[in-house]
C-alpha cells in the first residue's frame, strides 16, 4: 500500500511583512485564521471568543467614549469651579481681616487718645490755683464735651464699616447659596434619583466680624445725644448762677 502525504491546500498569497503587522496590532495570526478554515475547534473558538469580544465593545463604543468625555471635561469644570471659590474666599477672606485689624487698631488708638485727654484733664486741674476753680471748671465741661461727641463720632463710623462688612458677608452668602442650589440641580438632571445630593459641598460664611453691630450698637442715637446737651446745658446753668 502507497503512503500519501496528508492533504494540505497550498496558500500561495504570501505577505510575510504584513502577517507580523497583522498578529502585533490585531493579534491574529494568518495561520489561525486558515486553521478556523479548515475546521480546527481551537482556532474556531480563538476566533469566535475573539469576534464576541470585538462586537461587544464596538456595541458599548458611543457611550463610553461619551461617558469618558464627560468625565474628563466634568472633571475639568469641577476643579476650575472649585479653584474659582478658593480664590474668592481667599480674595473677600483677606479683605475681611484686614478690615477687622484696620478696626482694631482704630480701637487702640481712639483709647489712647482717651487716656491722653484723661491725663492732660488731670495735670490741668493739678496745676490750677483754688481762685480760678470756676473757671477750670468750665474747661474741664469742654472737654467732656469734647470727648463725649468724639466718643460718639467714632462709635458711629465703626459701626458704618461694621454694616458694609455686613452687607458684603449678605451677598457673598446669597452667591454661595445659588451655586449651590445649581449645584444641586445640576446633579439631579444628570443622576436623578441616583444623585449624590450629599457630596455637593455647601459653603456657610459667617454672620459677622466679631460683634462690630453688637457691640456698637447705635439705635436711637439721636435721643442719646439730646438727653446728653439737656445735661450739659443744666450743668452751665447752675455753673453760671454760682459765679
């Protein structure tokens, strides 16, 4: 009996360049492919598991690029937003310190003033002989005069600047409040009932700049004053009936 060689189909289209280029970017193999072919059951599955696999990610393509697209661009509007509140708080943050510091030395020169016209009051009456005590009497009236309506004078400004800070916190707040609200809404209309309304930060500014308005509080301030010259206008009476 004759031996025969196994029959085998002679492929006589050869691109020996382009079958290496082929298994490195696709990772198929001409040899695979011709074994499928030819009935092979690995190569078959090679090829069939392969196929799958390719069609499902053709079939997911659009909207995972579309879902990848919006993260990274999301992603890049998040942190420009978050970067835009930092430099907002950091901007009204700064300038809010600095006026309560500006306040604060106002403050401790407006008391040294005080304790100056104290002192200067004290020495001139020390200094004063007993036959001129009317008359001192008189000076000193003016300077509590005087340091009456600069007390007032000051408290009134202080309290100016401590309403402008005020109205300036006012704002910043309401401006917060409404990024925050879009926020909100934002994630509703992309998540629905899956947003995560939690992790949206909500940014809360204090209501003032350590109790300026409490602490100047100046209402009803045009009684004070006359209440405070009725006294005055008494104490020159009786002074001027004594003399």
């Amino acid at each position: 009996m004759t031996n025969h060689q196994q029959p085998r189909i002679k492929i006589h289209v050869a691109a020996p360049d382009v079958s290496r280029a082929s298994q490195t970017i696709f990772g198929l193999d001409t040899d695979v492919i011709i074994k499928a072919m030819m009935g092979d059951e690995d190569a078959t599955t090679y090829l069939a598991d392969y196929a799958n696999i390719t069609l499902k990610a053709r079939k997911n393509i659009k909207p995972v690029l579309k879902q990848a697209a919006t993260i990274y661009s999301g992603t890049k509007d998040i942190n420009q937003a978050v970067l835009y509140l930092l430099k907002s708080a950091a901007k009204n943050g700064g300038q809010i310190v600095q006026m309560k510091g500006q306040a604060l030395t106002l403050n401790k020169q407006w008391m040294n003033f005080l304790e100056q016209q104290k002192q200067k009051v004290a020495n001139d009456i020390t200094e004063v002989d007993v036959k001129h005590a009317q008359q001192m009497n008189l000076l000193t009236a003016q300077h509590q005069v005087n340091l009456r309506l600069g007390n007032i004078a000051y408290r009134d400004k202080l309290t100016k600047m401590g309403n402008q800070v005020q109205q300036k916190l006012v704002g910043m707040q309401s401006q917060a409040d409404r990024e925050y609200e879009a926020a909100r809404l934002a994630a509703i209309q992309r998540d629905g009932s899956q947003a995560d309304l939690g992790a949206i930060p909500q940014r809360t500014l204090p209501n003032s700049i350590g109790g300026v308005n409490d602490r100047f509080n100046l209402s009803g301030i045009t009684g004070t004053i006359g209440g405070f010259f009725r006294g005055v206008g008494n104490f020159f009476s009786r002074l001027i009936r004594s003399l």
